[in-house]
C-alpha cells in the first residue's frame, strides 16, 4: 500500500517544539566525534557563556543534560533538597500541576496554593505563606513561569518582591520552559536560584538538551551534602557534582548529544543576529496580533485578564457546545496545522496557538486563517477573513524588530 | 559588523525556483559517487522512465542535462535543424520572447505570431500560415506552454488540432517550464516532438537538471544528420546522440549532477504518492484561490480572459498609479515574502504570486495576507483581510485532494 | 585569526560514539513535529518492537529516554531496589567500577568482586557469592557485558547458568552499552532482567537516546512499591512507570527528541539489511583482524586471555617505556586519527582501537596504518606495514559477510 | 526482496568526483530562494571574485554555467572561434582525444599533434608548428593540463614559452578540469585564455557547475563578432555575452544551482582556511606515497617519466596476462573500494588511483591496502602490506602541511 502524500509543509504551532531554522538544523547534521577530543572544549567551552543570554543571568552557572525539561526540574530538586523538606508552589495549570505531582513523589512536604486555571502565582499569597513560616521550614518556592497549559504568565519579579519583602531565604525554583527565550527572563534581577528550560521551545533546537542555570546559592547547597547525606534525594545521573568537575575544561561526564551542541551553537548566534530584545519584542507582537484575531473571532482567551496574557502560546476557548478537539483534528487533517490541545482541566474546552520559537507575520497569519477555517467547518460562527483582517491590520501598524 | 537575522522563513512565492519539499533536499545531502560503479544504473535507469509521469508520456525519450531550462530550449533547436530553417513561433510574454531571440541567434528564421501579452497562441493563426505553407519550409512550431511573465497558459491541444487540421508535418516544441509537473500535460495525445522542462519548477528541485522528453520523430530527425552536415546547428555538449548511447545502459556522457539525481527520484516519488492528478488538481485549486482573492481586491489578473489563466503563477496588475516593484520590494523587506516582478512590458506594472510546487492552503494564505498587507503599505485601497477571506471561503469548499 | 582547516575526514576508532551512516544522519535531518499528533505513533510503535532485534529478545519491554547510558543503569536500579538493598557485581574496568560507584551513591549496598583488570566477570565466584546468600539478601547480580576500558567481554550466559545452578531469584543486570547491536546478546535466553544501551554505539546513531530493554519480572518488581513506598529509590523522570503508561500508544510522557527517532528507525533498517548475525560476523571479523595486527606488531592486548577478547574495542599495552598517551595525541594531531585512552589504572599504558559500529576493512586498515605510524613517530619499534600486512591477509580470507 | 546493505563507506579513489568535506555538503542543504532578490548579489558576487585563487588569476573574469566540465569547453571554443578557424593541440590520452572530437565536430580545423598515452604535450613540437604558420591561420592553442585517463600533467608554463618564443598570438585554452584547485595553475603567469574547470574535482562539490576564467584577450575576442557574424559557432545557452551582462551587478542569465553557489562559497572557504599552497603540497605529497606504493608492488606507472606524473591521478599498469578491469570490480565488490578504469587505449591495462580532493594519509592508506588486496585477489605477486609501508614511511617524513 502506497502512502498518501500531504503537500506542503506541516503548519507547527503547538507550544514546542518549536519551527527550527534551517541554519540550525543543518549545522546539526554532524559526524561522531570523539568527545574527548583535545579540540572538543573549543566547541563546549563558550556554550556555557554563550547560554546565559536567555537566563539573563552573568552570576549563573549553566548545566546540560541529555534529558526532556522534566530531568531537569528533578535535578533542580534532587540536588538541593532533601527528603521531607518543605517547598511552596502554586498550581494554576498542567504543568505546575506536574511539578506538585514530582515533588510529592519525591517525598517533599509540598504546600500548594491552588489558583484558578486561567490565572497565575500570586505573589500576596507566596508572601503570606513565607511570612508565616517563621522557623524557615520552607526551603523552596517553586514557581511556573508560563503555565503552557492556559497560555499564562506569572509575575516572577513580584515573587521575588514578596519572598524578599517576607525576609525568608527561601530558594526560588522556576520552570522557564516555554518562556525562557522567548520572554524576557532576568535570573539575576530575580535572585532566581534554579531556572529551567528546554532545548526544544525558545533555543529553536529538537528536543533532548536540557539546560539549567543555577545560582551560586544553589550550587553551594547541592555541595553540602544536606543535613545528614541519606536524607538526600540520591540521584547520580542528575547530580550536578560530576557536571561541575568537568565542565570547566570543556568536558562532560557523559557522552553529550552531538548534534544538539552544535545546533545550540548556531541558535545562540541566531539570538545574538537577532538581538535577544528583538527576540523577545517579536514575541510580543506576535502574541498580541493573535489576540487581536481571538477578539475579532469573539472568543476569550483561557487567561482570565490581560495581565496573565502569554506571548509564547495563546490557549482559545471554543464557543459553548464546540469540542475543541473536534476543531484541532480538522485542522490537522485537513489543513495541515497542528495546534495544541486542551490539557486536563481544559482537555476539548481549548486549543491552543503556539506562537513561540522561529516565526514571522505571515507563518503565523497562515496559522490564523487555518485555524479560523477549521472553526467555521466545525461550525463556529466567525466570519470569514476577520482573524487575519485583524491581526494583520495589527502587524502592519507594528513592525517586529526594533531595529 | 554583524549580520541581522530574519526570523522565521521566506515565503517564496515566484513562479520558480519553487518550495523543495523536506525530503527531497534531505534525499540530495549525498557524498560524491562513482558515476562508472556497476550500481549506478539502479539508480539513473528507472529516473528515464519514471520521469515521464509528468510529461504525460509513454512514447517519447527523456534526455537529462547539467543545465537550466534555456540550453534545454537549446538543445531542442540544434539537435532538429538547420541554419536557415524556417520556424513558426507566438510571442506573447518574456519567455516566448527570449526563446524567439534565441532561435534568430542561432541562425533560424523565425516567424513570429505577436500576441497581446495577456494572451497566449491563436491556434487559428498557427493553422493559418501552416496552411499557406505549402511547400513545408516551416520545420517547426515552438509554443510556450505556460508564459511565465504574464501568467498565461496556451492550448496546445488546439496548437495540434490546427497544426493537424492543416495537414503540416512541422515539429511541435513546447516549452513546458513553468507548466510540466503542475499542468496537465499530454506529450503523447498531443503529439508533441519536444517538450522541454526544468528541475526548479513541477519538480520541486533546485535548478541544475534539465529534462527533456523527445518523440521518435525527433529523435529520428536527430539522427539525420540534416541535408548537409555542415548547415546543422553544430553543438557537442547538447548534442543527443552521445546521450542516447549511453542512457539505454543506465550511464551518462558526462558526470551527472548526483543530488539532482537522488532528488528527482525523491520527488517523482513524492508526486506519484500524492497521485498526479491530485498534484494537477491541487494546483488548479490554489490557482483559483488566488484569483479569488485578487478579484476580492477589486484588482485584475494580466491575463485578459478565464480561458488564458495559468494555474501555476498569478500576474496581478497594480491600480495606475502605484508602483508594482515597491510593491515586492517592501513585502520582501518587511514581511520575508518573495514575489515575482514584473518582466520587460509589464516591469512595474504587476506583481506576480507564484503557486506551483510544493505548496498548501495555509503557506498560500500567508503569502495572500502578505501580498495584502504590502499593498496597502504602498497606498493600494484594498479591505484588510478581504484577500484571505474570499481565498480562504473557496478552499473551505474546495479540498486540494480529490482522495 | 582564520581557522586552520585539516583536511580529508576524521578517523574515529574510539569505542563509541561511533560512526553514524550517512543514511541514518540524512534521516535526522527533520523539521519539529508535533508529538501528539495523530501520525506520531505511526513512528513510534514500531521502534518499540524492532529494537528488540539487538537485544535477542522478544519477550522484553523496550523503554527509550533522552539519556545517556548512565542515565540508563540508573532507570534499572531506580525501579527495581530500595535504598539498602543488597547487590552482587563484579568489577574489572572503569565502567564497572563507575557502576559500582552509582549503586553506592543510590544507598545500595554493593558486594564488589574484584578481577584483574584484562579479566570479566568470574560466574564461579558469582555462583558461590549467590549460593552462600541463603536468605536471598542479594536481590541483583549487575554484570558489565563489554568492558570497554579494557576490551574484554565477559560470558553473560555462563553467568545466567551460575545464577541458575545456586537456584537464586536476583535479578540479572547487564551494562550492553558497548556491545548491544555489535556482539551476540540473547536477552531473553540469558534471561536477563535488564539490558542497558545507549544510541552512540551500535546503534550507529549520536548520544542522547538510552534504551533499555526490561524483562517482564523486573517491569513486575517496579510496579510493586517496594516493601513500604519510602524506601523506594525515589526518581520521577527515569520511573518506568509514566513510560509504561503512554508507550503502548505510541506517545511519550516527555518530548522525545525527534531527530534520534527518525535515525533509530533508519539505523534498525540498515541492521536488518545486513542481517544482524552477518553484523556479529562482521565485528568478529574486523576485530580478529586488529589482533593480528597487534601480533604483528609484536604487542599485547590488555585482555589477558584470548577468551576475554572483545570483538569491540581492542586495548592495546604500549611498551614498557612508552606513554600511550603521547601515541593517541600525536595520532591525532598528525593523522588525525582518534584512538581511545587508557582510563584510570592503565591510563598512559593502553591506546584502543575502537572497532565497532558502521565500519568496514578499508576504514580498519587507514586506522591500523595509522596507529602504526604513530607509535613508530613515538620511538616504538614496529616493522611499518607489519600490521596491515597480517590484518590485510586475515581480510582477504575472512570475508565480512556470511551472505 | 530486501535490499543488501553494505557495511562502511564508500571509499571514492577515482579521478573525480572527488570526496565533498562534509561542511560543503551542510552547506549545500538549502532551500529555494528567489534569484532575483535584493540579497542575492551578496551571495554571488564574491564567488566571481573568490574563485580565482584556484586559477591563480587576478586579471581574469570567472564565468559559471550550470554545465558539466564539457560544456565549459565548447563555451571557451563557441565564443572565441569561427567555423573553419585552425586549431592546434596535442592528443595523449582519453580527454585530449574528445576535445579534439568536439572541435572537429563543432567545425573546426584541428591540428593534432598525436604524443604517445603517457606522455604529454610537447612544448618544442607546439613551438615549431606556430613558427611554420607564418600567416597566424592557428587561433588557437588548446592543451589538457592533467590528462585524467593516463595520470600525466603536462608543462603549461613551457607551452606558453613556446607560444612566445614563436611569437604567435594563437590564444592558449587549457583544459584544467583534473588539475585546477589540485595543481598549481598560473593563469596570468602563464597567460592562458581559457581556463576549463569542473566543480566535482578540485573544487570539491558535486557535478553541475562547470568555471571558466577568460582572460580580457578572449573576452574581447568573444565581443567582436568575429569576421562575419554568421560563421561564429552559434551558441546562445553558452553565450558568455549574456553572462557578462548580468553577472557584475551579481545575477544570473538563468537560474543558477543554488546549492552549488552555497558549496562553492564554502569550498573556496576551506581552500582559504588550509592555504593553496598547503593544498597543493599535499597532493604532491599524498601522490608520491602513492607512486612509492607502486613501485614497492614491483609495478609501473602508465606516465613513462617522472616528468609526467600526475599528483591528481596515478594510473597503474597491471602486470602482463592481468585483467586490470577485474582487479577494479572485484576492489568495488570485496573492499568497496572505487577505482577509475582504463579508458579507450589503456582499457583493461591499467587501473587509476585518484587521490585529488579532500583527503589525507589514512584515506589513502586505506586505499593502498585495498589495492594491494584486490590485486593478490585476482593473482598478482605483490607482498602483503609492501605499498602501505613504502607508501606510509614516506608519509611519515612528509607533513601534508608545511606549516
């Protein structure tokens, strides 16, 4: 049985991977080399500089790993916590959920401040809870930057406002994965302590590297030891230790993941062409022009007030009655465009637009009057051309660079 | 000094080089090859078969050349005639033009059919002065199928009724560039003696390979040796006959260019798996998306009626006043997207949206929204959004695959 | 300052990373995808039966991670044991020696046998530990298969049948990472409980794959909980359990990373091209071939008896006098030739030639010559040629395929 | 029936194409672009200029076709040379032989100086033919530089003495398709007028771009019409004077091999970043290991003195009662190993070893052991390991570069 060709390309824009750029993966396509090589640290080496553009962080120590985000939040537990410890977080979405759900089964005492989905970490909360933790129980405060699941955006700086404001020294833990990138990310300005993110949202890379910046606070307490060593989350993959004895010479503990390396090399000089506030305006132009086509269509957004707008993916209520499934699989199938699903909570209430990674007007212009088509096939009301007629009226009066 | 980086991709949208699907380029990053090796035929054999697909062939003979479209034109002329030889040809665009030039440069006397640009061949005509010919001094009929400059496809099916009907033994040439591959193309049931063909178009491959496919008669003729060896429009590298003594056995007189080789086994197995007849239809579909969205515009095609519309590029005339090439020149600037100019008569008089190749709903609705937006930047009254409404409304009801 | 390109490729005979086929990189080249779409499993759920191949097994369960091999080992033990739980190795090399190392570090409490290094696995000495464990203290026997610091390969069946004859339950463990998918590995016969590989050795692809193949006794062991939930080896990203849930549908419970699965798929078809038992034959023979070299030379391997020899990597002792670490630098340097180093105890005594993976006799013998010329540059005494001579004559006998 | 893999790589030893680095293939792996666009020139314009190291010119105009080597050479006789003009060459080997057959068939007088295969162009003979035409009825010189079927470079600075001596103005086309970007070549110095090359030699790219650089003699001839316009060879694909109109604002007449351009841009790269001079003294030195290999087998070149050896190719005779063709199938079928054949009058005599492109010790050396294998494999007397001992001592007290 002969396939079925589709033509054309495959329309991404789910929240990552993210589109690669052709630059990119083409300087991924490598021969095996000896990663013990006397010329491998001349590649490695400034990775760990060169990484921290994205982190906004100079005072920051980057680790890699061949790992999904996940490995990597677990390394941001497993080598700073111990078992029993307490963390803070909130839980507003799929992700933070799933990082409760880690925690827990790691053997944390984790306290959880539900918001609603649609919402994000509330800093007045986070301050309470921490002014109210007198004897400093609370070792972590766990906090997801942008809840992929609801297309929201927490307020980093106002945690860090509120752990400070409640004198706690507390160690603050971000989830950066679909934001770090793509939205501006100040690790130092934020005393952020672990900041994680993946190789496959805003680095423009396949999945695979995951890549953590640790704050020197951080790394001094995984050295410790922890109060009595068999209370610590045992962990020898992630252990940062064996990454910190040889990464200073170019080497890693591991066979690293070739073609991953060169690829983050290239992205980052990608960044650097680009200039990284470019990157981050672009981002916001195109986020709001996709709203703009949200407003023109009729529908809310998942997230509940401006304020809590992402501008990395844009999670689109479907109208009561309309299985937002339904919609996402017809445009896949029929228009070739991938959109991400309704998670969990929201599983056929929502589709998503991701609007994240290596995009310009029209890729994403060509995604709003796809998703606008399988709407109407599907039998929601919005009239035809609108989405673009908005969104694109926005993008002319809004270039995407700033020069 | 730095470069800037554009992000996301270009959106190409000339009538050729055309989009290069994925897994062809990925089918041409080859290392270099013995061309003499005992496996090579496995390889070249089945492309001088299968390649007929788009020639809508069975009888003729396909002959590959390290070459571009014109020395394919080339070697049509000089493999068939004589200095002297009278042709028969219409001009009507840039590409009929050049290929009249070419045939008076290489010593032929060449009457020439002026046609309005926006037209194509008059059968009628054609048959007309075949008629008053009637001594046969006229050795051959050059048509161009599909003119490129004006986005105007010619019957040639009614080029060979006349030609028929007048009872004339010229040889047909077609120049099926723009058209072999995307239009339906009959050699067979056509009678046509050579249809002339490039990589960069139907095929989607890079330019480098042409490709003809020659009757027996041609090939005959070929062979002859003409009336006087001397008077035959003496050319070595184009010359058939070194061709057709090595071809049968799966080699080639010269060293071929391997990745257009493995590409175009690539990509006729991408066009067999989509079904040719679902790539002609696919075509004629976006085709008239386009034309539904320019006559949404309030605008009008170079083409002067429905019956001269081409199914693979759009000319579209600018209202007076405005200024086409600042048209193409600012949607490449601003929004990554590649037009194509206006050529000679019409040079800044239209702007043309190629759609040929390997191409979707959705990359056509950028490039229809970018083609808008760029307008009214340049100061065209046109209603955001109108372009993509009415283009869009078509394909909601016209699927690209008939299944 | 311009950089100073060496020219012609690379000679990698390093134990792995190994030589990835230009078919399997071509495949990798792959724009993102959507993981969750409904053509990924199409992908996926094949690999999950086809790896099995390398394994020898059937019975198995594969589960993949984006991870290398250590990350692996570290699955195996983190799902099967509780902190304290008692297991049986044997330690002969720097890779069961970092094995031991992990399980230390986990709170496992690790019975090491201790051989010379040149020496495997003792199944006499594994039979008496196990028989002497009457109560069943012992609940895995972790064996290193390939040694790839020394070049030996220990007997995994003579060790199942030890197990076996003292009629006790543990679990049989084997590190395959340098020998699964180039040297006989029967799996299901040896009836081992977990079998570790990672994706840059035989597998011919880059780091950043781990797969693990797990019996259906050890899946049971990890979804039972232990003997009270706390004492469980705590992990969350390498838990098979999130893997076990979503593979059967062919999603994962992360981002895979795309480019390694479209290479697995790729690399499992070039095994089953050449059949996988005419790919043992071929590793033998290559291998067979470096040893003549190394008698030629007038040399000893580090594997002290010619039943220890691994038909992967072959360590060479430099003479008395000579740093092998001068021989791989200026092998490297020069020749650009990438030969393995001596590890810990016989760092500065060994150079290895790594044979393994895609690979043929006219790679082996640029790599033998190679080697050849550094040591006599080095002030060893070697007859040039001497080697590719007796190697070049083993090959002229010893053809690579079986048919 | 499934297909058979054969294991490793390839190894290409024919005189071309030769081995592509794998940073030109990556650099090769390109879209479509508009050819057309602003940005192009900034891609083309530096090749014109770039590609001159190669020809060691700075006077001359670099023209590109998308040609294989032949059409390059028609295009240097099609633009300068009426019907019935003479021209002398000398014929002594496969390639001199088919340029003297397309001039013959192109109309021209040829002159033909017939030199035993082995042998190569002689300077005295050349001289002496230009003093006896006293009237200047010779246009042209025509000399192949580096005769790939018999492996002998001829004296190009001696012809251009005896072009002098007899001061004659006949223009002097050399024919450096296997020499140029190998060889050293002096373009001014040895003030040729056509210069042929080929991508797929010492360019180290894949076939489809043929380079010719014209000296401001031959252009201008090229310009004049000639006397009468009707007795030029008509040629319009080949027309430099298209090219010329184009080119200097960074355009193309056609549509250019985009992938090629790319390849170009980074092949002239990697020939920058080692050094021409480096490239040059390392295919001396990488072609007398070669002809030490073969004098240790006991056998002889086909170039009959020292004087004519080729360091792009050596062609070996096999001994008497030796089939070479058999020698070279079973190379290809054991050892996948490619050599070139005899061609015309050495077919089945000798066997041709190409060691130009990007190569180094070990390749080679791989490629000797494989020679050597493949003749004991078809019965003739040559001592195991004898060539790549010969071959590697005097690679070991030779560095490919000198610094």
């Amino acid at each position: 049985m002969a396939a079925t060709r589709r033509p054309g390309r495959n329309h991404l824009f789910i929240p990552g991977p993210t589109n690669i750029p052709d630059r990119v993966l083409r300087a991924m396509h490598v021969p095996s080399e000896d990663h013990r090589s006397p010329d491998f640290p001349a590649l490695v080496k400034p990775l760990f500089q060169d990484a921290k553009i994205v982190f906004g962080s100079e005072a920051g120590t980057i680790i890699f790993y061949p790992s999904s985000g996940t490995g990597i939040w677990e390394s941001a537990l497993a080598n700073t916590l111990c078992r029993g410890d307490k963390v803070l977080t909130a839980r507003y979405g799929q992700f933070s959920h799933l990082w409760v759900d880690m925690a827990q089964r790691l053997g944390l005492d984790v306290i959880v401040q539900d918001e609603a989905w649609g919402t994000g970490a509330d800093p007045e909360k986070i301050g309470e809870a921490l002014r109210a933790d007198t004897d400093h129980k609370i070792k972590a405060v766990m906090v997801v930057h942008n809840e992929t699941a609801t297309g929201v955006t927490s307020d980093i700086g106002a945690v860090r406002k509120a752990i400070d404001a409640a004198g706690h020294p507390a160690l603050l833990f971000v989830d950066g994965i679909s934001s770090i990138g793509s939205l501006p990310f100040k690790m130092d300005e934020w005393k952020v302590d672990c900041a994680i993110a993946g190789s496959q949202k805003g680095f423009m890379l396949p999945a695979g590297l995951g890549v953590l910046c640790a704050s020197a606070k951080a790394i001094k307490i995984s050295e410790g030891g922890g109060a009595g060593g068999n209370d610590r989350l045992g962990h020898v993959y992630f252990a940062w230790s064996d990454q910190l004895k040889q990464n200073p010479t170019g080497y890693f503990p591991y066979t690293p993941p070739l073609p991953l390396l060169y690829g983050l090399r290239e992205a980052l000089t990608c960044i650097r062409e680009e200039g990284i506030d470019n990157v981050y305006h672009r981002h916001h132009v195109l986020a709001e022009a996709t709203r703009q086509a949200v407003a023109a269509w009729g529908l809310k957004t998942c997230a509940k007030e401006p304020k809590w707008n992402s501008d990395t993916v844009t999670a689109i209520l479907a109208p009561e009655g309309v299985d937002a499934a339904k919609i996402i699989k017809h445009a896949y199938d029929r228009y070739n465009l991938s959109l991400g699903a309704g998670l969990s909570q929201v599983a056929g209430k929502v589709f998503r637009i991701g609007h994240l990674g290596d995009l310009n007007e029209l890729s994403l212009l060509g995604a709003i009057a796809g998703a606008e088509m399988a709407m109407i096939d599907c039998g929601v009301h919005v009239t035809p051309g609108s989405g673009v007629a908005a969104a694109s009226s926005y993008l002319r009066e809004n270039p995407l660079s700033r020069g």
